[in-house]
C-alpha cells in the first residue's frame, strides 16, 4: 500500500527524484519549475541523497553537463520550463543523437514573447522533433508516475525522456497523492548499466563524431527505430507500474469513448476540466468523449486512429500554434495518423486554447463540444483552424 | 623538475597520427604537447568545442583521440567535461570507480572568448578539476577566417577585411587571460611554442596537476589565416613572444609570474610583417597604424611587468 500526501507536483517530481538518488542532477532556476532543483538541493545538502548537483550558470550548460555526465557514465537529470527549455534545445538534439537517456523534468510554461510566465505547452512543442520521448501528465500523481517510469523507458531504448506537467496547474497546486514506498522505487527503477562509458575503465570510447553524408542518416534511422521501439517499451512498463501500484497507464487514456460520437482530443491539465464537461454532457445524454494523449513521443499513432475511428466529429486542442496558418500539433499529427491508418470518416477542427495560461473552464469544453454537435449534425465543418476562449 | 626534449617526446603519444589537420597549423601541436604532459599511469577523458580540431580528429568511424574523448558542441565544453568531471566524483563517492582520471577541454579562441565564454566562466567559477586548454588562432578558422574578440587589432579577415574605409578589425583583443585569472581558478597561464618546448609542457603539467579549475592559453598560429609559409610556424611564436604581442607568463594562487623576459623587445613591426593578415598596415599612409598597436603592445607589458612585480 502505498503513502498517502499532499504535494504539488513539482514537489511531487523532485520527490520522486530523492527516492531514486539519480548520479547527477544539473539544473539553473526558472519558473515554474525552479522548486525542483529547490527541493531537491535541500535533499543534498541534508544528506538525504548523495546525488552531485551542479548549479550551473544556464540550461545549455545544463543540458551540457546532463550530457558529460550520462556519457561518463551516470544517471542525469535537469528539470527547466519555458525559455529554459529552448535555451538547451541545441544540446536536447545532441543528447538524442547521442542516445543518453538523461531524464528532464518540465513544468511547461508559454514562450516569450510577450513574456507570460503562465502554463501552455509552446515550450515543450517547440523541442518535439528533437528526439526526446515526451510524456505528459494531467494530475500531480501521473507527473510523479510518470517519472518513476522514465529510466526504465529512456534506458531500455537509449533515447533521452522528458517528463511533462503543466506550470503553475499542477507544478504548484498541492493535490491528494499516492507515494510509492522508496524500496519499492529503487527495485522498479534499478541501477543504471550503461554498455559503453568514458569512465569505463576496462576500454576508452569516443562520443559524439563528426558523421559526413556517408554515416549521418544510418544514425538517424538508428533513433527513429528507438523511437518506434519505445511504444512497446512505455506499455510494458506501465503494466509493471500498474502492478506495483494498481495505477494504469497507456499511451493515450480513453474516457468515455466506447460509444462516443463526438470527441475532443488534448494532453496535460485540462483533461480533468474535459472530463468534467463530458461528465456533465452525457448527463444530459449526449454522446461526447475524450481523449488524452500521454505519450506525445512517441506518437500514438495506431491508439488514436482506433480510438477515433468511430466518431462523427472531433476537435483536436493545442495549448500551442504552430503559427503555419492552419492548425497545432496534434492535430496535425492526429490528422497524419487517421490519414496513415486508413481512417477518413470522422470530420475535424483544431481548436488553439489556454495559451500563456488563459483559463481553461468546462464551459471552455462544452463549447467545444457544440461546436462539434453543430458539425456533426449538419456536415458542415466551417473554419477549421479556431481559437477558444480569446477576445477578437 | 628537469626537463628535457628527448625524453619528452620518447613517451608515447597520446594524440595519433593520422588526422586532418593542415601542416603549419600550431593546434594539433599544442594538443599533442599538453597530452604529452598527461603522467602515463594517469587515465584522461578529453573533450574539445566544435572546432577544426574536432572535425579534423573525429571524422567518424575514425579518432586521432588515444583517451576517451567527448565532442558536444560549439559553446559548451567547459560544461560538458564539467558534467564528465561531476560524474567522476559521483562514482568515485559511490565505489563505481578505482581508476584516476584527469580532465581536458580544448577549444579554439571562437569557442573559448566568444560562444563558450560563458560555459568556461561557469565552470571554472563551480570549481571543477579540470583544465580547459584554449588553442589561440585569433579568429573562426573553421568557418574560413572570420573575427573574434581575440583577433587582434587592424587584421585583415573575412568579417574585417582590410577595405577602403575601415582597415581591418576596429578593436583590441581580448584578454581572456586575465579574466580567468579573475576567476581566482588556482592556475592559469599563458604559452606558445618556443625552443625546446619546456614553456608549454611544464605548464601544461602544472595546469594538469593543479587540483581544481586551471586555464591553458597556447597561442596556436594558423597558416591559412595568418598567411604565412607552413615551415615558418616556429618563428611566428618566436617574434609575437620577442615582441611582447604574446608574453610568456603564468598565475598560481593570483600571483602572476613572468616566465620570459626578451634581452631587447623587438618592435611589432617584426611580428606583424611576417603574416599576410596586417600586410596592408604596412602600406604608405598606414604608419598609425603601427605605432597604434605598438602602443597597445607597450601598454600591456608594462601592465604585465606591474603585476608581476607585486
């Protein structure tokens, strides 16, 4: 049985993070999620972890010494938000190349500018092809879950993982949360047993070549099947996970969606705001469901397609615009994905929301969800391309 | 300790043969003698900037590098072998590791006084046992000759070319030196290639077996962007050293120490006339020009006299 707290889920995460008593952490403040590295400097100077942290002067140096350090050898772990996380995006591409599964914590933030220091997920979208596995989180548990599941994915395929969680709405909000007894974390986490090290004594190596035409491709070909590997590997562990703690995990989460004609498709917070609505929806007898993605990298291309493949209309919400004139993220990917796996019927919007930390209500929702009713009902889809909730 | 060349250059290698370097160029030369100076007993992981050097060595599937070697990027390898060097420390606190490892970085004056400047200044700031080696060309070679702020004053390159307008670079260089030094790091130093090569390896071993942070600076001459013959290389050293341009010195616990004084310090002109990157200052009309960095030159040795005197 696990422990019942209360933590927020920044709090939660460097929690999780003591239990495990990575090798090295580097890390530079900024917010969100400067409290990570807050608490978690407080566990090393009081001997509660041995983990070496260094207070480096910026998060490309902090993703620098992630890198140095996984590559000698060790466990690495930073955790950034925002600008933080664009800062180091020169050196998450390296990490990737490199294939050290260094572990990153975000509490996603809005990108400058204006300067907003607010939740949205531009942040995290603007690294996503950078080659890192991407989970998200909607409540503080599933931040802390998912970060007990990180190196146990991230090491299994030699692909770098970020963890996500929304800044401010769960980062600093205290929920209800179910610790899992440290024993129990360090027997599911492991040790780390990298094949080849700079530290190794036994051989010296050489990382991060200069790749000409010839070799350049092979090494990225090399990535993208890890990537595709770590699909399964992301449904093993959670099945591990759920045995541990009885807490299931997927790719995506379905919720309400067996009979579902219309259906709104989003990752993070506003899932919990999204179930509410459809719970409130379908008090009212209409056919609505939702969505939530968790693994953003890998796409869950297949997930989705099954899961939307049946319905009449949905709308795919971004906390983020990709600024191309059309539609976000997902759904863009969500429309490649129905497009690969042979799915045409339903029809779609792309809904742009809650950015720079625009509140995100259930009515927020249930516009969405008329919207759709309206699409469904008369064929027509209209704009595709919308924003919620904005003055115009 | 006593030193001699023959003995010097009888250990084995830690830098192979073999790589894509240009002949004349003073970097792989500075990189081969600071790894010379590396006890033979003690294990090393090397890591260098995006450079030539890095292109040039570790042209995949092939490596110049004897120790293990890490490449990251442009700005950061003061960071990343910090991150080697903290990683160290961990599994030597944990009992993963026996073996004594020594850390190296090098980079080219574009990574170290520009785009790496703020990694280098954080980590010898944080304290780590390490040595970052800049090799000093005075300018972005990789990219085809382009200014730094180590480039130094008037040079001709292909951001400052010597026009009808402006002449050159407009600024000094920078002197990174004492900014290290300003780090109150326990070593830092400054060297070329000169004679036996006692200057650079000594230092090199000191800067190696200082513990904590220690900085290297090695004037490393480039013969494409320097414009001068690859066999003059040597004498190069020779003159910015007898000018002054480049004075031999050393700081250990911030006590600056002068490692060569010329008999008779010979004017700039007899630097300056041997690279076809300050040609154009020697033009009629260009004299100022001249005097303007022998002024410059003359400032900083008394500077450095001054400090060294204390």
């Amino acid at each position: 049985m696990g422990i019942r707290e209360r933590l927020s889920g920044n709090e939660a995460v460097a929690y999780a993070m003591k239990q495990i008593n990575p090798d090295v952490m580097g890390a530079y403040p900024i917010t969100p999620s400067t409290e990570i590295p807050q608490y978690f400097s407080a566990y090393v100077d009081n001997g509660e972890v041995d983990t070496e942290f260094i207070a480096v002067e910026s998060e490309h140096s902090a993703m620098s010494t992630c890198i140095g350090a996984e590559a000698a050898g060790c466990r690495a772990i930073s955790a950034t938000s925002s600008c933080g996380l664009i800062y180091m995006a020169e050196m998450l591409y390296v990490a990737a190349s490199d294939r050290l599964p260094i572990t990153l914590a975000v509490s996603c933030r809005a990108l400058s500018g204006p300067i907003n220091i607010n939740n949205d997920h531009s942040d995290a979208m603007a690294v996503r092809d950078a080659g890192w596995i991407m989970l998200f989180a909607e409540t503080n548990q599933e931040a802390y879950d998912n970060y007990l599941q990180a190196m146990r994915i991230g090491e299994a395929v030699g692909l770098p993982i970020m963890v996500c969680q929304d800044g401010f709405i769960t980062s600093h909000a205290i929920e209800n949360i179910e610790l899992v007894e440290t024993d129990k974390v360090k027997a599911f986490v492991g040790e780390y047993k990298p094949q080849h090290y700079l530290l190794d004594p036994s051989e010296r190596i050489a990382v991060g070549a200069y790749a000409t035409p010839v070799y350049y491709m092979e090494s990225k070909r090399l990535q993208a099947q890890a990537m595709l590997d770590a699909k399964d590997v992301i449904r093993s562990v959670a099945n591990e996970f759920a045995q541990m703690t009885g807490r299931e995990y997927g790719l995506i989460e379905k919720y309400k969606m067996d009979d579902a004609e219309l259906a709104i498709l989003l990752m993070g917070s506003s899932a919990g705001t999204a179930k509410e609505a459809v719970d409130q929806l379908r008090g009212q007898g209409k056919k609505v469901g939702l969505v939530k993605i968790r693994s953003f990298r890998p796409f869950p291309t297949e997930d989705i397609a099954q899961a939307l493949k049946g319905v009449k209309a949905f709308a795919a919400m971004d906390k983020d615009d990709s600024f191309n004139g059309h539609c976000g993220p997902i759904f863009a990917e969500t429309a490649a994905a129905l497009l690969a796996q042979g799915v045409s019927g339903p029809k779609a919007i792309s809904y742009i929301y809650g950015l720079g930390g625009r509140d995100v209500r259930v009515e927020s929702i249930q516009h969405v969800f008329a919207d759709l009713e309206h699409i469904a009902a008369t064929g027509d889809v209209g704009e595709t391309y919308r924003y919620l909730d904005v003055r115009e | 300790m006593s030193y001699s060349l023959k003995e010097n250059v009888m250990k084995e290698d830690r830098f192979a043969a073999g790589h894509r370097m240009c002949a004349g160029c003073g970097s792989p030369i500075a990189i081969r003698t600071v790894l010379r100076a590396l006890e033979p007993e003690d294990k090393a992981v090397v890591c260098s900037a995006t450079s030539c050097l890095e292109v040039s060595t570790f042209m995949y599937p092939y490596t110049a590098w004897k120790d293990s070697f890490i490449h990251n990027a442009f700005a950061n390898a003061a960071a990343t072998l910090s991150g080697v060097e903290t990683a160290y420390r961990a599994m030597k606190k944990r009992g993963k590791l026996d073996d004594s490892y020594k850390f190296i970085a090098f980079g080219g004056d574009g990574g170290t006084y520009d785009i790496g400047f703020q990694s280098l200044s954080g980590a010898m700031e944080r304290g780590h046992d390490m040595v970052y080696v800049c090799y000093d060309n005075e300018a972005y070679m990789n990219t085809g000759i382009q200014r730094s702020s180590s480039t130094p004053h008037f040079a001709d390159t292909t951001t400052t070319p010597a026009g009808t307008v402006i002449p050159g670079k407009l600024q000094q260089k920078k002197n990174l030196t004492r900014i290290m030094v300003a780090h109150n790091v326990p070593y830092a130093a400054q060297t070329t290639f000169i004679g036996n090569f006692q200057d650079i390896t000594e230092k090199a071993h000191k800067a190696i077996y200082t513990p904590g942070p220690a900085f290297l600076n090695v004037m490393a001459p480039c013969p494409r962007g320097w414009r001068y013959p690859s066999e003059k290389l040597m004498e190069i050293t020779k003159a910015a050293v007898e000018t002054c341009v480049w004075p031999l010195y050393e700081v250990i616990e911030g006590k600056y120490h002068l490692n060569y004084e010329p008999k008779k310090k010979l004017p700039v002109e007899e630097y300056l006339k041997m690279q076809g990157r300050f040609a154009h200052m020697f033009k009629p009309g260009n004299e100022w020009m001249i005097e303007q960095v022998q002024q410059e030159v003359d400032r900083n040795w008394e500077e450095l006299l001054k400090l060294c005197s204390l």
